[in-house]
C-alpha cells in the first residue's frame, strides 16, 4: 500500500475533489473542535498534507506525518514554502514503530485509518501523544460493502459508528461523537464520510 501511495504522490494534489475534501473537512473538525492560535495538530496518515494546510493558518502548529516516502517529499516542499506554518513533516507508521517524543491538542486523520488492518495501536498511540484533554478527529468512511477499494484491500471497509465508539473508549477516549460528512461519488455510487471526534480522558 505505502508503495501505491508513492506512485500517487506527485499527481495527488491534481485530483479536484481531493482538495475539495480536505477543505470540507477542514471546516467540520474547526466546527466541531475548538481550535486556537496555539493549538499544536499532529496529522496522522497526512498524504500530501490537504488538511493541515487548510487548518494552518488557525492553529499554533502543524506535525504531518504518513510512512509513504513519495508523499513524505511533497509534504517536504510544502513545509519548504510555507504551507504549514510552524510545522515539521514525521515518519510515522504507529503500528510498526514506537510513539514518538511529542505532546499535541488535536490529532486529526481523514481518510487514512481504513487502511490500516489493527487499529489498537494506533488509537492507543493517539492517546498517548495528546495532551489530557486533547481531542482526536477521525473523518472516514461509514461502514460499506467493500466496493469502495479494489479487490484484494486489506483494510477496513469503513467503519460502524458503535464499532469505533467502542474502539475509542479502549484506547482512553471519552465524549465520543459523531457528525456526518460530505459523500464520496464513486463509479455511480455514493460514499458518505463522518467526522468522529473524541476526548482524551485526563490522568
């Protein structure tokens, strides 16, 4: 999968709804969480980094992070030009290597943690990094028939409501709650996204 992602890297931005989404998404996390000029996000799965560039300019700083290499080097150049203000690009897989040195308020992810088959770790690692009472904001797809990926996909075919609630409150998180999201258009069909945001429990 990461070497699918570094084929797409250099073309990814030129996918109109691609952009299109992440503002979208940016809007429904600044909506749904309350975000100030020294809020520190650490996006998780980042690709060419859409989101945050679209949160920048109203938080403190930006960490974008993804394992794919080519997507790594556009985000790279991003950072280079300003895209993400006080930023810094991270390799980070959560599942593969350990949560690194670094205290966050908001953690986001859009659409990334479908693709990724134990989610335990990941969670758990997103507890760990925020601050008590930091918040994460997951915008991905609700539960489908697995038509949305070509065969032989490994991940998640999106995800049921009580099904990630419930993976949350393992992993630390309180105040879960969902917010439906912008839809998908796919080979005729349509896709809808979520946004779920949840609470880092203090102590």
């Amino acid at each position: 999968m990461t070497t699918d992602f570094d084929e797409r890297a250099e073309t990814w931005d030129d996918d109109l709804e691609h952009r299109d989404r992440a503002a979208v998404a940016a809007a429904l996390v600044r909506d749904a969480v309350p975000v100030t000029s020294t809020t520190r996000v650490l996006e998780y799965g980042a690709g060419t980094g859409l989101l945050s560039a679209s949160l920048a300019p109203h938080v403190g700083s930006v960490v974008v992070t993804d394992p794919s290499a080519g997507m790594r080097g556009v985000l790279e150049r991003k950072l280079a030009a300003g895209a993400f203000g006080h930023g810094r690009v991270l390799d980070l897989d959560l599942v593969h290597q350990p949560v690194p040195d670094l205290e966050v308020d908001l953690v986001v992810a859009l659409m990334s943690l479908h693709h990724v088959a134990d989610l335990v770790p990941v969670l758990e690692g997103f507890a760990r990094l925020l601050a008590p009472g930091g918040a994460v904001a997951v915008i991905d797809l609700e539960e489908e028939d697995g038509s949305f990926h070509s065969e032989g996909f490994d991940g998640h075919h999106g995800f049921a409501r009580d099904g990630l609630t419930a993976a949350l409150q393992a992993a630390g998180f309180t105040r879960v709650a969902f917010r439906d999201g912008p839809v998908i258009e796919k080979e005729e069909r349509g896709y809808p996204l979520f946004l779920c945001t949840a609470t880092r429990a203090a102590g």
